[in-house]
C-alpha cells in the first residue's frame, strides 16, 4: 500500500478496528476512510453500494461486526446470524463491483470445530461440529470466509480472512452480559474491588484452555498481511501463548489489586475446552507478536481504570 492509498476500515469504532486504524495512522497511511453507523449503515445494501461507488477505496478491512460473549450468543442468535450475513454480504460484493483492491476480513476462531486437534491448523475448518453456544455467530463467520474464497475464485478478487485467536485490549467491550472472556473479568474483579465485596465468581470449571493476542499485535499483523500477503484463503493470527481460564483468573485478581477470594462455578458452561491456533503460515512471512498476556492485560486495565475515571469525573 502507498502511504495516500485509500484504505476503508469497516467498523473502526470496534477493539479491533479501532487498533487497526491507529496502527495505518501510526505508519504515516494518509488515506484512511471511515464512517460511523449514523453515516454508513453497513446493513443497508443500497447506502453501502453508494459509499463504494462515491469513494472507491482501494483496500478494505472488514472489522465490523456484531459480537459478544456466551450469554449474548446464546440469547440473541437470530440478530448475530442476520446482522453479520448482512454486512459481509454489502461490504464483500460492493468492494469488488467498485474496484478494491485487496480486502481482508475479519474471522473468528470460535469458526474451528468444538474439537478440532490442537494446535489448529486452517485446514480444520469445516471438519468437525462447531461449539453449540456461539452457533448463529460462526455460520455467519464461515459464509463471510466462503464467500471471499468464492469471489476470489470466480472474479480473481484479491480478498482473503485473518482468524484471529482470542482478541482482547484497548477498545474491549466491558458490557456485563454482552463482553468476551478477558473484558467482563476484568470488569468484575474491578467493580469487586471498588465494593470490597469478598469473592469474585468466575464462570464455569477454570479449566479451558486459551490463546490471547493483544488487540494492537493483532492490528499490527493485519497491516503487515495487508502490505505482503496475497495468498487468498485464511491465515491464523495468534500469539502463541495460552493460558487457563482459572490462571487468568488469578492473574486479572493480582493486576486490578482485588484483595477477595476467587471461586469457580462450575454448573455455567466452560464452552470449548481447548482453543490454540497454528500460526506457522503467519511465522513464516516473518511476523511475531510483541506482547505477553501479561504485559498486554496491564496495558488494557491501565486503560480501562483511566475511562472508569474520567466517566466518573
């Protein structure tokens, strides 16, 4: 990409696509497009059409979404299935019809089979039943995946998905039924500390493997992807490290200064029960992350106490 190129990032108000557009603006990239959902309706085929047609931009990344933890998934799936199917369907064709160059999209890795072999590789998609709890949200993720790899083998359409491992950092969703696994702990064990309330509960065993990557690494890779990649299809983003959800647990405790005790309930769903990606095609094109969980937890917590400060100022 030129430094004036147009890049249009899809959802830029997101964690992820927040992340990615203070890396394009970091790297001196001038030609950023954005537009918010009061200005662009990424559900509405005709605006979308009409932004594309009016802007052309050159590269997109598709980081908008509609997402959310377990009790999200498992109470609004209709919404998750048709918001997602809607937005990859405008954005994916309309960046093709206009003449985008390349687009990225933004996949999940809730999309791998509930037991797939560990770690994943990206041939496992599609080998095995998905996690029952998050159903509506990765059918819609694979159809956005599918759809990339049939525009590209039918119209030659430069458009590939990045499956990123367990997202979390600055921009997180901290909602307290609607956030992922690092966002609303973090939230809990904050808000117990502040009530000096003496016990946090954690749902379900603690035992559940997880591979997290720092939503700045993860923007960081899509920019390199999007610069030196053009092998179409799907390509892993992980960092690498996994962690248990008992230990993560116990390290959210120590990093807000929670002083209480930590319990485990174990009649709530664990969900899968091992989730760690095979990131050797991203190896070897040379990129590596740069944060530990912990390093990156501490930067996103600092973040997080400084917003609760200036709401409540």
């Amino acid at each position: 990409m030129n430094r004036d190129s147009r890049i249009y990032v899809a959802g830029h108000r997101g964690m992820v696509g927040s992340a990615i557009t203070r890396r394009l603006e970091a790297e001196g990239y001038t030609g950023i497009v954005t537009r918010s959902h009061a200005e662009l309706p990424l559900d509405d085929s005709a605006a979308v059409t009409g932004f594309f047609a009016a802007v052309r931009p050159e590269y997109v990344v598709l980081a908008a979404a509609k997402v959310g933890g377990i009790v999200a998934n498992a109470t609004q799936g209709a919404d998750f299935i048709r918001e997602n199917l809607q937005i990859q369907t405008n954005v994916i064709d309309a960046a093709y019809r206009h003449g985008a160059r390349r687009l990225l999209f933004l996949g999940s890795s809730c999309i791998y089979p509930k037991f797939a072999e560990q770690p994943i590789v990206e041939e496992a998609l599609l080998t095995g039943p998905l996690e029952e709890t998050n159903l509506p949200y990765a059918v819609a993720k694979i159809a956005g995946k599918t759809m990339c790899d049939a525009y590209a083998r039918q119209y030659g359409f430069d458009a590939f998905t990045v499956m990123p491992s367990n997202v979390y950092g600055v921009g997180d969703n901290f909602h307290p039924e609607h956030s992922h696994v690092v966002a609303g702990m973090m939230r809990r064990f904050h808000e117990a500390k502040l009530a000096r309330e003496d016990k946090v509960v954690v749902w379900g065993t603690g035992t559940p493997l997880r591979e997290l990557i720092d939503a700045d690494d993860l923007a960081d890779a899509c920019v390199f992807l999007l610069n030196g990649y053009s092998g179409g299809g799907m390509i892993n983003v992980g960092s690498g490290e996994e962690i248990s959800i008992r230990d993560l647990a116990f390290l959210m405790k120590s990093i807000v200064g929670y002083g209480g005790d930590v319990e485990f309930d174990a009649s709530r769903p664990d969900g899968t029960p091992r989730k760690i990606m095979d990131n050797t095609k991203l190896a070897g094109l040379g990129w590596r992350p740069s944060l530990t969980i912990e390093a990156g937890m501490r930067k996103m917590y600092t973040w997080f106490a400084d917003s609760e400060r200036l709401r409540e100022a």
